[in-house]
C-alpha cells in the first residue's frame, strides 16, 4: 500500500502558495512603504515638525468645515433626492433646479458668492440683526454645493430598490413616507454609503477653496507659512501629506464599509 | 344566507396608455367567499387584484370595499388597504428585516402594536405558516416557499378582512408550491374572504367557491370551478382550458 496520501496540512499550504503576484494590492504595499519611509523622515526633521505643528490649527477647521458643511449636505440631499423621486410635480421640480443649478456652478464661486454676495444680503435683508460670520457662509455653500451632488446620489439609490418593496409596504396601509421611512431608505442607504464616502473625500479636498475667503484652513495656513518663511518645499508638502493621510483614511474606512456590506448581503 | 358584499365592482376601467387592461368588470364578492380568477397572461387579472387595494387607480368605475367608496375623492386609502392583506408574486419581502421584522413592521407603524404585542401576533402567525424556527432568519436565508409563508403571515398579522393572492406559487419551485397551497386551504377553511389570481387547479377546486374566467379584460365565465373545468360555456373559455390542461 505504497498510495500517496495527501494531508490536509499540505492541501492548505498547497493552497496558500498559490497567491499570484498580482493578487497583491501593491498600491497599498507602495503607500504604507512610503508613508513609514516619509513618516519616519518627517517626524525626525524639525523643520516639519514646525511646519506641521503651525498648519494643525487649519488641520482642525478643515476637518469642522468639512464635518458641518457634510451633514448640511446629507440632509439638503435626502430631501432633494425625495423630490426628485416625488411625484408631486413642484417638488419635483424645485430639487431639479437646485441640483441642475448648483451642479453647473463650480464650488469656488459658490463659495465666493456665499461668503460676498448673500452673506452680506441676509445681513442687510435682516438689518444686521442676523449676520452670519464667513466660516458660516463657507459651510453653508459647501454644505449647498455638495447637497446637490447628494440629492442624485440619493435619488439613484432610492431608485435602485425595487418597485414592489413599495407596494408591499403600502399594500400594508403604510403612507407613503411611512413606507420610505422603514423600507425604502434603510436599503437605499446601504446602496449609498460607498458613494457617500467618496463625496466626503472630495468634499474634504473642496473644503481648501475656503482659503479664497480668507479662512484659516489647512491650505490657508500653509500659504501663510510659505509666506512668511519662504520654504515652499517643505510649507506644501506638510500640506500635502496632511490631505493625503486624511483622504486616504476616508477611503480605508469606505473599503471597510463597502466590505461589511457585501458580508451583511 | 342574505349579506352585503364586501367588496364590489362596478363597471371598472383601468387603461396604461394606449393598453385598455381592464375593460368594465363588475363583481361582487361575499365575506368568506374564495373567488379564484384564471385567465391568460395580459388578461387583466392583476391589475384587477391591483385595483382593490388602490395599487392601481381605475380610470373609470367604482370599487366598494368594506363598505367604503375607495374610488371616492378623500377615502382613506392606507386605512382600506390595512383591512386588505395581498400577497405577490415575488413576495416582496423586506431584504434588511428578519421573518419576525417583517411581520412586525407594519403592526407597530400602521396599528401603533407595542414591540410585545406585535411580536406575539407575529409568532402566533409564522407558527401558523408552519415556519416559527425562521423568526430571526433574513428574507435570503429562506427558500422560495418559506419566503412566501412568510408574506402570508405579514399580510395576517394585519388581522385582514379580506386575503388576495397575485399568483402565489408562479415563481416557486415544484416541490414548494404545495407548503404555499397547503397554507392558503387553511385560510379558506378558516372562513377567510380571499380572491386568488392562480392557475392552480388543484387550489380552485378543493377551496373556491367561484372560479372566474377574465379575457381581454373582461369577465367571459363566471362559475363555480367544477362548471369551469369540466363544462365551460364559451369558446374562449374552452381553448385557455385546453392549453393549461395540456
């Protein structure tokens, strides 16, 4: 009985071998090699260090702006998105004129009109008795801009449920807002969260045209720091890198979330 | 045996465009009666179904359910469809819910049930269906059958006064159509007022009291199922009959 018998333990390790090369996700391996080689070069360089500890300040407003200006966003985009799908004709057509409006608008002159053309209005149309200050009218234009981004990403994933999810909810005497309440958006919303996430990371990248109205924000800070010093190399690197580790946690936290959705399915 | 129909149609139209679906329909259905209604593909038969519970909205005609004019300026319509229970072909069970979410849902939202009573109405139905072991089980768990049990004990814990049934059994499986079937006799039994969009023979004559033949959007036979299977009086009947008797 000279058979050959192949253990288990062989079959797994056979297995585990057999990973190809391209298998491996080496965007990943080339940013966490350079992120321990620049972070580790960063973190020893006291020029850098000085860099990073005078930018954190604009760290800390890009990440509110982008926070507050974020859920505006998610709100003005649930409620555009339900007219979009509404069949009630005026509501239909206000969310597509605010979405086809504000999308054909680039963000820097929403920002700019919001912060010198209706700030300045609602504190005049209020006798200044409501004034709010720029970083208010910053938020609320980037919260504005990216609410119409949102509104379609709503729409699309409200759409993407099936037709009989809603007669059957309404089949049971749910209204209508009942049924898109505890039927339709809870499986709209898992549809949607990888998009979400994506608009979060691009609206945190917007969140630097705040600078144009003379916010300190991260971008704003490291001009200011390049201005004062003169050393561009290492003012907008810090710059860069502090964007990138935030961008690039935004979408490790989206994969995980695309992720848990596919398991959860 | 002298009562009032619980739902009634009168001359009811409804067009999609161009496509005259149902076309002047007027039936009368009595509490605890089963109407079964057969008729060919694109005949109308769910959109009929669909029009009692205001799924659809009649062009024309008048639906009384209940003794409520649906087709009424102002009716209450998520009142009425609260008292009618219907169940599709695609069960449309609600993916991100378990059996017992399902069942609970509409209880808590449209009747305002407390969490306990809900789920006690909803365990005391999925036993019923035969399945109370899936109760925390998703709706992608289940099997075609068990899914559709399922729909059948969310439309019962509603308390319905009336059952209807979209082709039940249309997307199951062979060996699941009887678990469904099994279910919905016992409804019968049990005196429920039920109309039934089927081709199930075997259902129409074990359970209906009437079997209704619907062509082209009108209502060519209507009798009981031994007159309709052994006896139809029309020719159309007759050559529908012959293609689904094989």
């Amino acid at each position: 009985m000279a058979e050959p018998t192949v253990t288990t333990a062989e079959l797994k390790g056979a297995k585990t071998r057999r990973i190809s090369l391209a298998d491996v996700p080496w965007w990943a391996v080339i940013i966490v090699v350079l992120g321990v080689y620049i972070g580790y070069a960063v973190l020893t360089s006291e020029t850098y260090l000085k860099v990073i500890s005078f930018v954190m300040e604009g760290v800390k407003l890009t990440l509110q702006t982008t926070l507050l200006a974020f859920i505006l966003a998610l709100v003005l985009g649930l409620l555009g998105g339900l007219g979009r799908v509404s069949k009630n004709p005026i509501l239909y057509a206000m969310a597509t004129l605010y979405v086809e409006v504000i999308r054909g608008l680039p963000m820097l002159v929403i920002i700019l009109y919001m912060g010198f053309v209706i700030g300045p209005a609602i504190r005049d149309l209020t006798g200044g008795r409501f004034d709010p200050p720029m970083l208010q009218r910053a938020i609320i234009g980037l919260g504005f801009g990216y609410g119409a981004y949102l509104t379609e990403v709503y729409r699309a994933g409200i759409q993407s449920i099936h037709r009989g999810q809603m007669e059957a909810a309404r089949s049971l005497g749910m209204t209508y807002f009942q049924a898109m309440r505890h039927v339709i958006l809870p499986q709209a919303f898992r549809i949607i969260l990888p998009p979400l996430v994506n608009n979060l990371s691009a609206l945190l990248k917007d969140s630097s045209l705040i600078s144009v109205i003379a916010l300190s924000d991260l971008l704003q800070m490291g001009r200011l720091y390049v201005s004062r010093t003169f050393r561009a190399f290492e003012g907008y690197n810090t710059v860069a890198l502090m964007y990138l580790v935030m961008t690039l946690a935004l979408s490790l936290l989206g994969r995980v979330l695309e992720r848990r959705m596919k398991v959860g399915e | 045996m002298v009562n009032e129909p619980i739902i009634q149609m009168r001359d009811v139209h409804k067009r999609f465009g161009q496509v005259h679906a149902v076309r002047g329909v007027s039936l009368d259905v009595f509490p605890a009666e089963v109407v079964v209604i057969i008729g060919p593909s694109g005949s109308g038969k769910s959109t009929l179904l669909r029009c009692i519970n205001h799924l659809e909205t009649p062009t024309s005609g008048k639906i009384i359910v209940d003794g409520i004019d649906a087709t009424a300026k102002g009716a209450d319509i998520n009142a009425l469809r609260a008292e009618i229970g219907i169940v599709f072909q695609l069960f449309n069970l609600f993916p991100h819910l378990t059996a017992l979410g399902n069942v609970t849902l509409a209880q808590r939202v449209v009747r305002k049930r407390s969490k306990e009573e809900a789920e006690a109405i909803a365990m005391e139905q999925l036993t019923k269906v035969g399945i109370p072991e899936k109760a925390h089980v998703y709706p992608d768990q289940l099997s075609g059958g068990q899914q559709q049990r399922v729909a059948i004990a969310r439309s019962l814990a509603m308390q319905p006064k009336i059952m209807m049934f979209d082709e039940p059994t249309s997307a199951l499986d062979p060996e699941m159509i009887k678990e469904v079937l099994d279910v919905m006799l016992e409804l019968a039994n049990e005196g429920m007022t039920m109309v039934v969009v089927s081709h199930e023979m075997g259902f129409a004559k074990a359970a209906a009291d009437r079997t209704i033949f619907l062509d082209e959007g009108v209502i060519v036979e209507d009798t009981t199922p031994e007159g309709l299977f052994t006896a139809p009086k029309h020719e159309r009947t007759k050559l529908f009959l012959s293609k689904i008797l094989h």
